[in-house]
C-alpha cells in the first residue's frame, strides 16, 4: 500500500468526525478537543494516530462511499495504527535548527 493520503498513509483504520450543519460553531471546539483526546487515548496503548485535511477533503466521496447523511460536515480524519519501523515516513532526514534560529520572543517584562 503507498505512503500517501488516497491510501490513509498506510493505516489500517481511520476514523471520520463530523458535525450537522446545524451545530453550533463551539461545537467544532468540541470535536477539536475530542479528536485531541482521541489521539492521546490511542497513544496510550501505544496506537500512533495521523489527523489530516486530506483524509476528508473528497467529501462528497466520503458521504456516498460511507452512506454519511448530507447534513453532516465531515470535519477530519484520524489514521490509527501501529508504528511501521520500516516505513520512509519513519526515518525522516532532517537537520534540527537551534531553536534561536527559528523563534524569537518579544517581552516588555
């Protein structure tokens, strides 16, 4: 299977969240906080998760493949699964900056 978004990047679940598009707009904190928590959950029992815009951005696919009604807005996708140690995904060559490099606080304390 490909490491990209058309194939959930490997993982073998991904769960869908959504809201009616009648709901109201602090629901969508709710679903943020949820999906937050979610993800620690999984992490706990050693489950890595990977939410992504790219998981939900065919919508209307979504809707018709998973028989999701067309009053739900399909917010995001979380991909659960467990590490695959062999995976280019997992063996990311970057140099690391200092973080002076990239970051700069400005206080008038």
């Amino acid at each position: 299977m490909g490491e990209g978004a058309t194939s959930f990047y490997g993982a073998p679940v991904c769960v869908f969240l959504g809201l009616s598009k009648y709901s109201s707009k602090y629901s969508y904190y709710d679903v943020g906080t949820f999906s937050q928590t979610m993800m620690l959950a999984a992490k706990d029992k050693g489950i890595n998760s990977l939410p992504a815009f790219t998981n939900v951005m065919y919508g209307d696919v979504l809707h018709k493949e998973l028989g999701i009604p067309a009053d739900i807005n399909v917010l995001i996708g979380i991909c659960l699964g467990y590490e695959g140690k062999e995976s280019i995904m997992n063996k990311p060559k970057s140099e690391h900056l200092s973080i002076d490099k990239y970051l700069k606080i400005v206080s008038e304390w």
